[in-house]
C-alpha cells in the first residue's frame, strides 16, 4: 500500500522542505555522483545499525565483521539476506534501542503477498516517503495544493461515519477520497458527478481499480479527463494502461515500491522504469535457471529476470539491511541512457502483485479485500478464493494469537467489503502448508469464475 497523505503522520515542513530541495537536485545526479550518495547513507546507516541494533551487532560479529568493514556498496554481499520469515522471528531484536527517539510507531503490511509482516517505521522514513511521492507526481505537473482524487477503503473502514459513503472530500488537502470498496456500475454515477464538482486534477490507486473504474466510465459513456494517473501498488498490466489512457486522455505514470521502504522505482515522462538511489539500495540478485524459466512460461525466454532485495536509508527505528522483497524485475537489455534525461538506473518492470477482483453479488467489484489480513491479528498467512459468484473461501495460516473472537473479526470486516448476500467460508490449514502455485508468486486473492460470465468478464474488459 502506498503512502496515506495524513498531516499528523507527515507534516514535518522544515524536513520535508530540506529533503525535497536535496532530491530536486539529486534527480540530476550522474552515475557516479549517486554511487557515492548511497556510499555514504550506507556507511552512516551501517554504524546505527551497528551500535544500536542487536540483530545486527550480534550478525556482524558472528560474522567477524566491524562497522569499517561495509563501508562500499559491494561490501554488502558479505551480508545475508533478510527473509519477511526472519523479520518476524527476530522483530524485538531488529529494533533500534533508540526507536522511540526516531518517532517509530507500528507497521503491519497489507498482505498483498498472502504473508504479513510487522515491523517499524518513523519520521525520518515518513518525510521521505512524503517526499519522494511529491517528486515522481511532480514529473507528471503535479504542485502542492493542486487537487487530485485517490481510491481508498483504509480510511472508510477506519471511520464507521462514512463507512457507507462513496466519496469523501478533505478541503484542507484538496483531496477527494473514493470509496474503493462499492465500485459499481450505479455507483459510479456518483464518483463522476463528484469529479465534476471537485474538479481533481489528478487519480490515484491500484491499477485493477483504476482499470475497472476507467471500464465503467467508458461503458456509461461518461467524459472524464485528468491531466495525469498515478498507479501504485500492483503491477499494471499493457492492456490496463492502454484502456485507463484511452478513457481519460492522459498519462498512466506508474510506481513500485512496497510498505517497508527499502526500495523505489517510478515512471518518468518518456516511460523509464527508474530506481531512485536516494530512497534506498536496491539489489537485482539473479534467479536460478529453473525458477527464471517457470516465470518467463509463454515469454522471452531471453529476458533476464532477478529477484528484488532492499536496504533502507532513511528508516532509522528499524533498518532493514539486505531486505527480501518477494519480488521479481524484469532486468533492462541495455544501459541505454532514458531520454527523459536522468540518470538513476533503471528496470524494465517489476513482475507481481497482480491480484484478481472479487465480484459481489450485488455487483460491486472489490480488488482489494486482501486488506482483511491487516485487520486481524494470529494470521501467518492467508488467501480469498471466489469459488462461485455467491460463495468466497478464506484459507488461513494461524498462530497462537489467533482465536475464536479473530474467526468473528475477520468475517466482519470480509463482510464490510462484500455484504450479507456472499456465503463465506473458512477453512484452517496447516502453517507449513503452501498456497503457492508452481512458478508464481502468491496470490491473496484469486477468482475462479469462468472468464465467459458476466461477472468475471469485468476487469478483463477491452483486450
């Protein structure tokens, strides 16, 4: 999920104004001039971690390394890698003993993998999060104060007043809120007419929401146009992007990253997929030939593809050194330089995060009811199946926290998203059991409805 744009977790101006000057210039930076930025984030980062991190004290000396030792970017092969399984085994000991210090509050992530994480984040990462999403939107036009609307369910499910709204508008951030949770086709009526009247320059959400929002429109023969969209948190497809721009007329800017900030990467105006250094060091660590050839199934079988591990630069309460993603990229051929004119590396496209769309029976479509898995704590891991159009089935993983009163939570809360008409099952599993399929990354959310039905048809529209 990406960042909530909230004053209490974000405004920080002198920080802000400070880091937002540093990156207006970085983005320029050569090659090398990044290289030695990052040298010496990681060099500081690595002596915090050092002095104030007990796993990372205890690693290093297992390892009979000092602070003096990692002091270069390659020096950090010396280094394991960092599991999400090892985040939760060893959450109390990756904190810094200074956490508080740095403002660290509590992180579970949105289970988009099927496997959440707990973990910190604080004002430092907070201002930088602000920051560099300021930047890639203003490669689109974008200025504070400019309005722009967003699809989100968070922030209705937080607040039971407008839990059964479709929009929302916050005056003091220009920001009109739509409720992601009842798009339909009568609903859409209504998220139109507020579009015209709030007039947002800009959209935002996850690219199967926009897809079927932009489908809807162009369906009901309504006119909409915006000057750019921002899709953050899944991977957007080609025939996604093409139909979004086709129905608003504008630019698809497209964005990765993920809730533990380690890494970034961000569409430019002519289209390069960029890393930004300054966020955090990211790692392209090569996939073995079998693994490689499952994922490129019906694919060039030249493209090189390469598992995605992170190191955080900014998050100080819990520095994530080496950190494993779960996700894949798409290697350039080349190192031909982007005609936008920046030089921060680039990929060609981060593969996962796909999800299907659940189809309600009153025929709303919900692309993000993987949301459940955060609300509910004893899930080690979990999945939604739409087995039939009136029935789901939610595989669960637990631990020891999960109880009786969890079972009733997490129905709640599916409930809020689907309504009282779906039949909800839940089925328990062994924690050692795999919902994987051979070759793909997990999916929290998978709709086994006949590509030919009316319902499933949906977010496939205008191939």
């Amino acid at each position: 999920m990406s960042v909530d744009f909230t004053l209490r977790k974000f405004f920080h101006p002198l920080a802000v104004a400070k880091l937002r000057r540093a990156f207006e210039r970085s983005q320029w930076f050569t090659p090398e001039q990044f290289h030695h930025y990052q040298e010496q984030k990681l060099r500081k980062l690595i002596e915090h971690a050092y002095a104030t991190v007990p796993y990372y004290r205890d690693l290093f000396r297992h390892l009979h390394l000092y602070a003096n030792d990692l002091r270069c970017l390659k020096a950090l092969q010396n280094l394991p890698v960092l599991s999400k399984a090892a985040l939760r085994k060893h959450f109390r000991s990756l904190q810094s003993t200074f956490a508080d210090s740095y403002g660290a509050h509590l992180i579970r992530t949105s289970g988009t993998s099927g496997e959440p994480v707990t973990f910190l984040l604080d004002t430092p990462s907070n201002v930088l999060e602000f920051v560099y999403y300021w930047r890639h939107w203003s490669w689109a036009g974008y200025k504070i104060g400019l309005r722009f609307a967003e699809f989100a369910s968070n922030y209705f499910l937080q607040n039971s007043r407008y839990g059964q709204e479709h929009y929302l508008f916050q005056r003091l951030t220009g920001r009109l809120l739509l409720n992601s949770m009842s798009i339909s086709e009568e609903s859409v009526r209504e998220y139109v007419q507020a579009i015209r009247y709030h007039r947002p320059l800009f959209l935002k959400g996850l690219a199967s929401v926009l897809h079927i929002f932009a489908h809807f429109v162009r369906t009901l023969n309504y006119d909409l146009e915006f000057r750019a969209i921002f899709s953050t948190g899944e991977m957007l497809l080609p025939w996604q992007r093409r139909d979004i721009e086709q129905t608003f007329r504008c630019k698809v800017y497209d964005s990765y990253g993920h809730m533990e900030r380690t890494v970034a990467v961000s569409e430019c105006p002519a289209g390069g997929f960029h890393i930004n250094p300054e966020y955090g060091v990211m790692e392209l660590l090569p996939l073995a030939e079998t693994e490689a050839a499952s994922l490129n199934t019906g694919r060039n079988s030249r493209i090189k593809l390469a598992s995605v591990v992170g190191t955080s630069l900014h998050n100080l309460s819990m520095p994530l050194i080496r950190y494993e993603t779960g996700d894949v990229a798409e290697v350039m051929a080349d190192d031909t330089p982007c005609p936008c004119g920046r030089h921060m590396p680039r990929i060609q496209r981060i593969i996962g995060r796909q999800q299907d769309a659940i189809i309600t029976v009153d025929g709303r479509v919900i692309t993000t009811l993987f949301i459940v898995f955060d609300k509910v704590p004893g899930i080690l891991c979990g999945q939604i199946i739409q087995c039939e159009p009136a029935r789901l089935l939610i595989r669960i993983a637990r631990t020891k926290e999960y109880n009786n009163r969890s079972e009733m939570e997490l129905l709640n809360y599916a409930r809020q998203f689907v309504g009282p008409a779906m039949s909800i099952d839940i089925n328990y599993v062994d924690k050692h059991s795999s919902f994987y399929y051979p070759g793909c990354k997990h999916r929290a959310v998978i709709s086994c409805l006949a590509h030919d039905t009316r319902t499933a048809a949906v977010p496939a529209m205008s191939f």
